[in-house]
C-alpha cells in the first residue's frame, strides 16, 4: 500500500525518524512511503521508499503524489509531523486485511487512534458499522483529526487538496482550512471505537518537542541544525487515561 508523506526537504530527519518507527513498531507493515523532496536527492536507498520530486507549495506536493492515481486506491495518509509510539498491530493488520479483502467494506477511511474529538459524540454521526472480526466501528461526522495516521481512499486527500489555496503560508493555516470544509455525505469515514495507536508529535510552532528529540537521540538520529531550541513540554495522542486502558486490550 503506497504511504503518502506530506513534507518538505527541511524535515528530512523527521520524516526519516517516522518511517524508522514505522519499521521498529511494525516490521513487516505493508507500506512503500512516498516522500516528496524539492532539493534535497535521497541520501540513501530504502527499500520501502520512494522520493519524489515535487514542488515547494503544500497543494500541489500532495497533487503530484497523487497523480495518476485512482480515487478509489486505498492509501495509508501520513504527516511526518506524527511518529506512532504504539501500534496495536494485530488489530491494524485486520483493518488493513479487511479493507482490501474480496468483500471490503463500501468506506472510505478508518482512523484507528481515537484520540482528542473522536471521544466526543458531537464529532461523530451516530452510524456504526461492524467489521468481518466483529470490531466496532464509529462514523466521524467531519474531518477532525485528518492530520492522524489512517487509511483513507485516495478521493478524501484529494477532495481536500483541491479546495485548498495554492499557497499557504504555515501549516497551521491548514487546520483552519479543514475545519472550513464540510465533509460530503458520500465521504463514509470512521473511527475505532477502541484506540489501537499512540502517535507524538514531532514539532509544536516549528521547534521540536520534548517527546520528538528524546526519540531522535535515543535512536540514533543527528539533530537537525535547525533545532536551535527544544520544547519543554510533550505532545501525545492517544494516551488519555481512558485511550490506554483501551488501547492495550
């Protein structure tokens, strides 16, 4: 399955942390990550990478990985600017094997971290649906927590890309953008009832986080030059109190 990377060539060491965690957390994950880069040539070969030279601006970074593409491809959507700490993996490797089965579900997305508004009733449609393991699963009313790690049909990242401005001027203006845009009723995307993911964040106002450049020295990963400052504070998703206590059975 084809990982679409939104990033850019500053985040090199970013995005080469989260495919590390990827390969230690799940070592035989089905994905071939798709990393675009401007300037900046692969330093080295991997096997489940593939770079792209795309250009600069955020929107058409995400066309271009895209092209040629159908709407209807299966994808796995992964910002660098998350790192999953936890993965429950049997449970993820069912979703993934449910949704490309013969009798795949007629969906278009599952998050599998319910984390921050996927625990309010307000975020979700009230429509559940049942896969082939009897594992609930809960429809999510709008495009909240878009930025998480899921499976989504190929037409969601689309749609959304589409309707954004050519240029945007921080990532931040993003998350203003998708709350902006309503999610069409043809767009069936869900949520775990269970959390099965714990993902960090990787930089909070462009300087690294705590819980980020910890990972990065205890893995062996040279620190960006351009971490000049690091945050005093974590950013977790997923490890509310009552999150683990679900994540873990």
């Amino acid at each position: 399955m084809k990982a679409i990377v939104l990033t850019y060539d500053k985040y090199r060491t970013i995005t080469d942390h989260m495919i590390f965690k990827y390969d230690q957390l799940w070592p035989n994950h089905p994905f071939q990550f798709m990393v675009p880069f401007q300037e900046l040539s692969p330093l080295m070969a991997h096997n489940n990478v593939d770079y792209i030279k795309t250009s600069r601006a955020i929107k058409s970074t995400i066309i271009e990985l895209l092209r040629g593409m159908d709407d209807e491809e299966w994808i796995y959507w992964c910002i660098d600017d998350k790192y999953p700490i936890y993965l429950n993996v049997p449970r993820i490797e069912s979703i993934f094997q449910w949704l490309l089965g013969k009798n795949g579900p007629k969906i278009d997305g599952i998050l599998f971290c319910r984390a921050r508004q996927m625990w309010n009733k307000e975020f979700l449609s009230g429509i559940e649906i049942i896969d082939n393991k009897r594992n609930k699963y809960l429809e999510r009313r709008d495009y909240h927590q878009i930025w998480i790690h899921q499976f989504l049909r190929v037409k969601i990242i689309r749609h959304l890309f589409e309707l954004f401005p050519n240029e945007i001027s921080n990532a931040k203006t993003m998350d203003e953008i998708i709350m902006s845009i309503i999610k069409p009723m043809s767009h069936h995307i869900y949520v775990s009832m269970q959390n099965l993911a714990i993902y960090g964040e990787s930089t909070s106002r462009g300087i690294l986080t705590r819980n980020c450049y910890n990972s990065l020295v205890e893995n062996g990963f040279n620190i960006p030059a351009w971490s000049t400052e690091i945050a005093s504070y974590d950013i977790i998703i997923g490890k509310q109190e009552n999150e683990i206590s679900d994540s873990i059975k």
